[in-house]
C-alpha cells in the first residue's frame, strides 16, 4: 500500500483534526518503515481524511486498511461513550496512541473584515464555553453546526470560535486567542489501527524500560453480587495498578455489564498476561481495547482538604460514637 | 413555606423540564403533608422553574431551601459528568428520585402555516438525531441554541424539533410525533432536595417490602494497586449488588480518584450499614449521593451470542493451547 489514509471526525478544522496532526509524524514513520516494497517511500502520501461519523471511522479501520482517530475522554465531561462503546464492538480495532488537546477558543473574523463585530457563531458548546468574551463584547449569539463550520462560513461582522487550525485552513485573522472562560479543559484522542499494524505504530515508544498503559474490557459470563469484586481481586494479586473504570450496559442487553479498566501494563507483560489467562480460562470474556505508552501523571496521597464537603471519614481515626454521628448524616 | 420551587435546566420545553413535571405530584404531596401550619396546603403552588445553568440547581437546593432537577445517565451516552460532578461536591444536596424520559422528537410548525416547509431547526444534537426525517423531506439545517429556544423561536417555513412538551408550551402544531432516527435512547433524571427533606419526597416508596436504590461516592485515602479491590471485597462480603460503578479524577487534583457506585439496597439497611460504617473506620470518605426506590430491571446472564467481536474467552472451558492462542491475539 503506498499510501495511507487517517480518518478523524470532520468537518476539517474539528479538535478531532487538531488530534490527527499530533498522531500524523508517527503514522508516516510506520508506512515508512513497514512498506519494504517501497523504501524510499514518501512519508507525505499519509492523507488525513474528514469522516461525517465515528461509525465509518470504525469501519474504515476495521475492513478498509486506514488508521481512525477517535474522541476518548474529557476531563471534564469523562469518557466520550458511544467512541467507547463503538471500540468495544469493533473487530479488527484497536488503539495505539494516546494524545490530549486542550480545548482552546481562538476569536477569528474575515481577513479584511473593518466592520465592528456584532455576532459570535459556534457550536452551542462552543458558544456556551466563551460566554464571558461574547459578553464583553456584548455579541449577539449565532449557533452553528460546528466550531469549524462557523469559521468556515463565517460573514462579514462575525466572529467566529474554534480550534487555532480553523485560522490557517479557512484563511481566516485571529482577533484574540485562548478566549475560552474555564481554563484546563483538555480531551484525550486515541490512534486506531488493524490489530496487525498497532505494534509497528508504537515503534519507538518500545525501548524496554518503556511504560505502558492497557484499556481492556471484561465481561464476567455471570451476574449478581461479587462477579467485579472477584475479577478486581485477581488485578490487585497481580500488583497491577488501575487508574481508571467504569461499567457499561451491553448495547441492546438490558441488565448485563462489561468493565472497562485502564490499567498500568501491557498484556504481553508477565504478571498482566497471567491475569489475563487466568480471566479465560475461568470463562469469562476480555479484549484489549488500546495499548500506549504511559503518560506522566502525578499520582499524590489524597488528603482531607482535597475531600468534597458533606460526606463521612476521611479523618483520623473516629470513636464509634464519631462514626455513627457521621454515618446517621449519610441516611438522608 | 407555603410554596416550594423545583429548578430544571431550562428553557422551558426542555427534556427535564419534562422530567420535572412527572416529579411535580411527588413534590406536590411532600409539601402538604409536612407543612402542618396549612393542611390545606394549595399544591399548585409548587413553582417550576428553569435555570440557566445546572451551577444555579445546586445552590438553589444547598442554600435556598427549593428543590431541583438534574440529568443523570443516558443509556446511550453514559453519565451527566458535570452533573455528577456537582452532585459529589454540593454539601446539603442529596438525590431522592429518579425517572427515565424517553428521547423522542416532536416535529412542529407554527398553527396556521400554510407555507411548504424548507428548513428544520433545532439543537446541533438534535438535529444530527432525526437526520433521515430531515433528508426525506429535503430541509436545510438552521442550528438552535436549545431544542426548546428552536420551538419558542420558529418561524414560518420551518419546522422546529423538540419533546412533546413544546408543542403546548409554545402553542405549535404538530407535524409527525418521533422522527428521530434511533428509538430507544432514553435519559434519567435525580429528583434533588435538601438532606433533611429528602425522606418526605420518598413517602409512598417506604413500605416495608420496598426495595432501594443508592449512588455512593468513596474515596480511598490512599492510592496504589488493590485500593479498589480493597473496597469492593467489603460490598461483595456484605452480598450486595452493583449494577453501575465508574471511577472520576478528583476536580483539581490529578492523579487522585472517587469511585462512584450504584448499590442495591438503602444505607439504613443493616447489611449495607454495617460497610459504611467499615469504610469510615478505616479512615477512607463516603457520600451517599442519592437513594431512590429501586426500578424494576432484568438481571439476564451473559450468553456468547450477547459478547462482542473480536474479544477472547466467554465459552466453554478451553485447554491450555486454546487459552494461549486466543490470548496472543489480544497483544496487539
């Protein structure tokens, strides 16, 4: 294949696209290294491709050959759930590469716009996120499909919110960046790969001191009280370390759950893969829904002024009249 | 207090707005039968009414003695993040209800148009939700702020998209009752009321025989592998069951985590007592979020044909060959 094509969620100009850059020198690395036909293969001929849904993103991965670059989380909306539930389902799919984008504004109009602006168009979201700056202004709010849609098609008089790449892609002057009220919000993009080809895309994060990071997905083949327990207590004999998890409804099976964890390991590490086996041979049903190498991140004692207020413990050690006090407050 | 007011996200013809006035009876009963001084107590009197944002709820019901209504979980989308979030952190907020709204779109146009529809209006989400509606009949799409602020701002030659509840609030003229493309997407919302009150709103829930719902935060004060399991060796030791768990970073401090569960039982019963009462003595912090009469669901066990692609285990015993192929393929 000679050339390789990396699908995001459009329209151009989307944070999904912003996300495809970061991801775009690593992709061109691998075509390079793995087309042996072609050595002096063009890195260039790597396409970034807008998809109008994540589903044909999936597919593309999936039976076509591309590479996909999905939402993944937020750290202030959390996990992007349907891009979840769609790995999940999804065969030949699996997450390589792990990226995060800060959700900045920049404030663009026309490049020889002299009108005084007097409207800002962006997604309702987008609008909903700059609220303090369109105030300032005193901004009548215009909603729009997308934030690059609104630059996109951006009128004279207008101000237009989105991602910094909308500048250059539309031609557009910035009139004032970073223009977003809550400063720290920040989404997570996962690189999707066919199975076959994750590994050569993770090609220089392998040194053999590398960390890894494992999102992996479990459903136990019985319900009922202790089924999570039991298979967390295989994770924490383990020694393995999870710094994320949730449940999920099983699409269309009221009733019945999988787990997803992120987990500090990579399933060909010993002590992971023996979990892993021992989670198949009990019968119940795994997958491995992305591998990359781990981020820094703090991971501090979590101390009293950090707890939210109205809840009970979290102290030094309580007398039993204590503990009850605090308890009753926790009836309701 | 001769009357109580139940804030919702607004504008009015909002999914809770919907959701607040199948809550309305309960508040309706609560408010007489505690306010002694007027047994007589006109329940009309109960005031609902929007918010502009979901910060104002909180506080109303924290400091402001009203009640409020907030989105929870969508079967499709997950969790309300930011919602629960604030849940987490309000100090004298606690849900006490729960019901489900089903996400269907209403099709209006103003009374007496008589001109031929050539635009669809409504929220980017919603107008992204009724997508084979729109192409059938070939109408462009004109982004909305809100579904309701599309229904209340309509004009002629347009049909606006929104819950059924627009069409009387706004005086409209229903074109096609749910014209969204996938059926089945439901969302839930928390009744939320001071601590102190929220057992009153639970009258009529309390027989003997009524079974009960809670949502619990916890907070570990320590971090590593095996605080979770830790945890939840406690819950599946007292036979309790868990039908939703996620972990959330602590808002501010990476690296530091909440785990937020749904349980099947009250915290005044016994056997769930007795573990918040462990939890506290171990130093770790609990809040309990919410506590709702427990809705009837199905509790199925998984078969293989419930399990995704591409995933390894879920059948029957495999011999140790099986087991290592099958594992192979989840290394990436």
């Amino acid at each position: 294949m000679s050339s390789r094509t990396v699908y995001y969620l459009g329209p151009q100009g989307s944070f999904t696209h912003a996300a495809s850059k970061q991801f775009l020198p690593r992709v061109q690395r691998a075509s390079g290294e793995t087309d042996s036909a072609a050595p002096s293969h063009d890195a260039a001929s790597t396409v970034l491709q807008p998809a109008e849904h994540v589903s044909q993103i999936f597919e593309a991965v999936n039976v076509g050959g591309a590479f996909g670059v999905i939402a993944w989380e937020n750290n202030v909306e959390g996990y992007v759930v349907p891009n979840l539930d769609g790995l999940i389902d999804a065969h030949n799919v699996v997450g390589c590469g792990r990226v995060s984008v800060n959700i900045e504004f920049d404030a663009f109009m026309l490049p020889d716009d002299v009108a005084e602006p007097t409207e800002v168009t962006a997604h309702p979201h987008g609008l909903a996120q700059c609220r303090t700056f369109t105030q300032h202004l005193g901004l009548r709010e215009v909603p729009a499909a997308s934030n690059a849609a609104a630059c996109r098609d951006i009128i004279s008089g207008q101000i237009a919110l989105g991602p910094r790449i909308c500048g250059e892609l539309y031609g557009l002057a910035t009139k004032q960046r970073g223009v977003q009220d809550y400063q720290g919000s920040r989404t997570d993009f996962l690189l999707l790969a066919p199975r076959n080809e994750a590994r050569s895309l993770m090609v220089g994060d392998q040194k053999p001191s590398a960390e890894y990071e494992s999102v992996v997905a479990f459903i136990p083949l019985s319900t009922g009280a202790g089924v999570l327990a039991g298979l967390l207590d295989l994770l924490r004999d383990a020694g393995l370390n999870m710094t994320s998890f949730i449940s999920r409804p099983i699409k269309g099976h009221d009733g019945t759950y999988s787990f997803i964890a992120t987990i500090d390991a990579a399933p060909w590490q010993s002590h992971f893969r023996s979990v892993l086996e021992n989670i198949i041979e009990r019968g119940d049903w795994v997958k491995t829904l992305a591998v990359y190498a781990r981020q820094e991140r703090p991971n501090p004692p979590v101390t009293s002024w950090m707890l939210p207020d109205g809840g009970a413990g979290g102290r030094d050690s309580l007398s039993a009249d204590e503990t009850a006090t605090r308890l009753q407050a926790q009836f309701i």
